[in-house]
C-alpha cells in the first residue's frame, strides 16, 4: 500500500479520536447538568467554550503548518487535546471545566488543517473526492463512536471515567503518527504579499465562508445538543441515546465514503470538478435540512429515521464540500485558506450551542432551536449558487 494511504489512515483516526473527546462533553451534559446544578445556558457555555480557542487558533495554525509541517506540530497538539480531555474527569468545578475545554478547542485546531493539507499536497483534485470523504467520515464515526462507547462508560463507571479513559487511551495514537508522518512544510509559502487577503476577496471565498459557517451551525447543534434532547425530549436513558446518535452518524459516513468515490469516478470526464462537486453537496444539504422534521416528532415517534435520513443527506455532500474547498483554494495558501475557512466554520460551531441553550430556555423547548438549525443547510445552499460558480477560481491550482 503507499504510503500517502496508510498517512491519510491515521489522519482519518486522528479525527475520530478528535471527535470523540470534543463530544464527550454533549454525551455526558445531563449527568453533568446535575451534579453542578447548571442551567441550559451554562450548559450552552460550557459547550460553546472549546470553540473559541478552536476557531481562534485555525489561521496561526494553518500559517505553522505551512511552514513547518504536520508531523511534530500535530504529535504535540494531539498529546495536548487528549490530556485536557482526561483531566475533565477531574475537574471540580464549573471554571475549571470551561478552562480545560479551551485547551482543548486549543489542541484540536491542528487536526483539520493537517488532514485537509495532506490531502492536497498529496492526491490530484480529481482524485480528492475519496480521501477527502475519508477524512470526513472520522468526523461522523468519532461522534458515532463517541457515543456508543461514551454512554457505556457513563452507564458503567460514571461521566468522570468516560473523560479519564478516552482521553489517556488517545494518546496511543502518537506513537504510530511519530513514525510514519512526513516531515517538512506541507506547501511552499507563497511569496506575494497579501496573497491570502487577495483569495478572500475572490467572490468563491465569500461563498465559502457563508456556505460553511450555516453548514456548520446545523452538524455543531446535532453533535452539542442533539444528545440532550434525545434525554430530555424523549426521555431516553444513556445507552438508547449512545445507539440513537450512533447509528445516524455510522450511516452518515458510510454515505460519505460511497459519495466521495462516485464523485471522484465522475470527475474523470468533468470538464469542471468545482461544478459538479458542487452538485452534490447541494443535494446532500437539502435532506440534511430534513431535521426539521423533528419538530412534528412526538415523545416515543420515529425520531431515528429522522436523524438518518438527515445526516445521511450530509454525508452525500460533506465530503464533496470540503474537496470541493480544496480545489478552490490555491496550492501554496493551503493550510491559511483553509485555517481561515475552518474558523469561520468554529464560529459557527461556538454559536450553535450557545445560541441553543437560550433558545431551549427554562422550560426546555426544542422547537425553535430544531428548526434554526434545520433551517441552516438550505441556507447554505444558497451561499454556493449565488457565489460558487464554474471558472471562479483565485489562481491555478
């Protein structure tokens, strides 16, 4: 197998553990809840929190990347993330929560860039299809696995072990990452002044920008919110919310993976990859939007297939989405490009829970939060027709 395979196989397990120690927190919140005696808002804090650091960190990030490489830079954050992640276990308090998920989202603004900047160093952009959507499938099978395996330990052991095993555990993959990362840069830096600044101002970025941040409003209120409302709305225990995200979010990816390939394998006669990727990700957000239909699910209905149908729309059109990003951006801004993009992304993902807690209010409603987010794909949508058209590109790629 070459080598760039087995890399990008550890970068898609990076993510899942990434995944899963960012939505430990959302998979343990009622308990939580509980025991500190907080508020949907604080609630909605707390969840926000990693993301400030994590959308802060995306540009400085990619700039480092770029220079120095992923190998040490990742190896580091990783050990980072994954011993703020334990060290929840035992916190005492709510400050000392919110702080260690700040080092957290800290840690964790590495993983995206590094996967997203090896793909394109490293695959032709007619072949970006499939190695893009498995990286993003770590997205959905960290949260999947999160889940199942977060809710067990809960049930178990208690939300303080879930925090102390997952986290310490993740720390094993380093030793593999050490040995078979590249090194060196990840791009050559550009040498034009303001050459990042010259990208955003391309309507394609705009495009980009508006398109990720509704986008991902909607995946960061199912990941930080949806766990609760499965326990709270409908009265589920912790195991059958583990399953009820699990299997949504298992389906997801494996859609992503089959999308990724058949879009590669169409590509091969496309005259314009960026058009007909983006086909895909339009289609696969319009049933993402189908999570509104939550709002008409009552306590005991078939909230599952709502979720399935849901995610697996976004799993037709996320990893199109992020391939589609990367041939819109140029070779030598990759990790900037796409450090800026992502934090947008986090801005999105640092408003969602907090937007929600406020929204749940003190008697717990889900409604409008459900249908906000529902609402975000459709919008996002409209952001890639108005801005992302064929032949829109910055430079060559």
């Amino acid at each position: 197998m070459e080598r760039r395979w087995i890399v990008l196989g550890l970068l898609f397990l990076g993510v899942v553990v990434s995944y899963m120690d960012r939505g430990n927190l959302s998979i343990a919140a009622v308990p939580i809840m509980k025991e500190f005696g907080l508020t949907p808002a604080q609630m909605g804090l707390l969840l926000s929190s990693f993301f400030w650091t994590y959308a802060t960190f995306q540009v400085p990030g990619g700039a480092l990347l770029d220079k120095f490489g992923i190998r040490k830079l990742y190896a580091g954050a990783f050990l980072v993330w994954c011993l703020a992640s334990a060290a929840i276990g035992w916190a005492r308090t709510f400050e000392e929560v919110l702080a260690l998920r700040l080092v957290l989202g800290m840690g964790e603004a590495i993983a995206p860039l590094a996967s997203m900047s090896f793909i394109k160093q490293n695959f032709d952009e007619r072949e970006q299809g499939l190695p893009t959507a498995i990286y993003v499938a770590g997205l959905t099978m960290g949260p999947a696995l999160g889940a199942l395996i977060g809710s067990s330990l809960i049930e178990w052991l208690g939300w303080r072990a879930m925090f102390i095993v997952t986290g310490l555990g993740g720390c094993l993959w380093v030793v593999p990452w050490w040995l078979l990362a590249p090194q060196g840069g990840t791009a050559v830096v550009s040498k034009v002044e303001g050459s990042l600044l010259d990208f955003l101002k391309a309507p394609v970025a705009w495009g980009l920008s508006l398109s990720v941040f509704f986008y991902s409003y909607f995946w960061y209120f199912v990941l930080t919110w949806v766990p609760a409302y499965l326990m709270q709305a409908h009265g589920f225990p912790n195991l059958k919310m583990g399953v009820t995200m699990a299997l949504p979010l298992g389906g997801m990816a494996l859609v992503n993976l089959a999308g990724g390939a058949w879009a590669d394998r169409v590509l091969k006669g496309a005259a314009e990859p960026l058009a007909l990727r983006r086909r895909f990700v339009c289609v696969g957000f319009g049933l993402a939007s189908i999570l509104m239909g939550l709002v008409w699910v009552e306590k005991g209905g078939p909230v599952l297939w709502v979720l399935l149908a849901s995610l697996m729309g976004v799993g037709i059109g996320a990893g199109n989405y992020w391939a589609m990003s990367q041939a819109a951006v140029p070779r030598a801004l990759v990790g900037r490009a796409l450090g800026f993009q992502n934090m947008v992304a986090q801005l999105a993902g640092a408003l969602a829970p907090l937007a929600t807690g406020y929204l749940l209010g003190d008697g717990q409603d889900y409604s409008v939060a459900i249908l906000v987010a529902g609402a975000c794909p459709l919008v996002a949508i409209g952001a890639l027709l108005l801005f992302v058209r064929s032949g829109r590109r910055t430079d060559p790629i």
